[in-house]
C-alpha cells in the first residue's frame, strides 16, 4: 500500500499521470522547476516510480511535449472543421488557434517552438506529434490550392511563410510587446484574426477576396 501521503494508482495511469504532473508544473513554475523527484511528487507517487517510464528528464519533456502538440492539433483541426469547405475561413480560424495556444500557454509554446528539444534527435512520436500540427496547415492551403483560391505555389513554401507569421505574433504579444493590442484575450483573436487575413492576402491568387 503508498505510504507517506503517496496515492494508489493503476500501472496504466502512471504515465499519464506523471505527464499531466509535469505540464502543470511547466505551466505554473516554469522549465526550471521540472525534475523528475518533483513531477513524483505533484503526482503523489514514489520518487523511484517516473523512472518506470521515462529515462531521464528530457525523455519526460519530450513525453510532455507530444501531448502539447497534440492538444494544439486538435484545438486548431476543430475549429478548422467548423468551417468545413471553407479554406479560407479554415485557414484563419486554425492559425488563430495557434496564436491562442502561444497566448494561453507561454511556457508550454517555450518547450515547443523555443529549442529546448532538438526536434532533429527527438523521438520518432514526437516528431510526428509537430509534424501533425504543421501539416494541417498544409491540408488547408492545399484544398484552397485545389478549387484555385490560393496561389498555385510550392505548398510547403506557403506553409512555411503562414507559420512563421503566425508564430511570430504569437512569441511578440506572449513577450508583451503589444500589451496596447493585446491586453485581453478577446483583443488578441481579433489581433489574431486581422494579421492572419493579412497573411491570407498573400497565399490567395490575385483576385480573390479575403472574405467568403
């Protein structure tokens, strides 16, 4: 039986258990603060007990970071479905959520995009994990592409210049340097919003509009 305030729990659940420890103390203290004694302990189990699962703490970041992007792929890829046959409307409504997801979680985006793992050695489902995330981007520029609304361009270059754009707002307002734009929530998606149908401008073929 766990003794010394430790709590029960099912084989199965440790994993998860451990990584959801580990994203809220990331989330509430920061990188710094995660080791794998102090992820045991927010998760109530023995000290010995992470290593069960994870080597080290970089195989618990990457552990960690896999969920994230999961999670992120999934906010983005449902509000992309809410405009179903709507690239434009898609690729706004998903490049938004992205910005949200900088937004609401900095320190999550840090573990992300900021270099801490070298994505280039990372685990085989973690790379698929972020390359999941930017491939629905690709998804929606190349539906625009096929009933002709966007530029008949290397879909990867689109790609890549709309996640830069979109990430690059997401790291200035989490930084606070548009704290006169983007003081609340609801003015950073209306912020979100304009700058991604400016971004929208450039992939659309010459004519088309912006809006539906």
């Amino acid at each position: 039986m766990p003794t010394n305030g430790q709590r029960p729990y099912h084989h199965g659940d440790l994993r998860r258990s451990l990584i959801q420890a580990g994203s809220k103390i990331i989330e509430e203290r920061g990188l710094a603060a995660l080791s794998l004694r102090e992820v045991a302990r927010a998760a109530g189990v023995s000290h010995t007990a992470p290593y069960r699962h994870f080597q080290d703490k970089a195989d618990l970041l990457a552990a960690i970071a896999q969920v994230a992007f999961e999670q992120l792929t999934d906010d983005a890829g449902k509000a992309a479905r809410n405009h179903d046959g709507n690239p434009k409307k898609q690729f706004v409504a998903a490049s938004v959520q992205y910005i949200l997801f900088g937004v609401r979680h900095p320190r999550m985006a840090h573990l992300l995009f900021g270099g801490v793992i070298n994505m280039r050695t990372a685990p085989r489902d973690l790379k698929r994990a972020s390359w999941a995330a930017f491939q629905l981007v690709e998804t929606i520029i190349n539906e625009g592409k096929k009933t002709g609304l966007f530029r008949n361009r290397d879909t990867m270059e689109l790609a890549v210049t709309t996640w830069s754009g979109i990430h690059g707002l997401a790291q200035l307002i989490s930084g606070g340097y548009l704290t006169r734009l983007a003081a609340t929530e609801r003015q950073v998606e209306s912020l979100g919003k304009m700058v991604c149908q400016l971004i929208l401008t450039g992939i659309l073929n010459p004519g088309e509009k912006t809006s539906p």
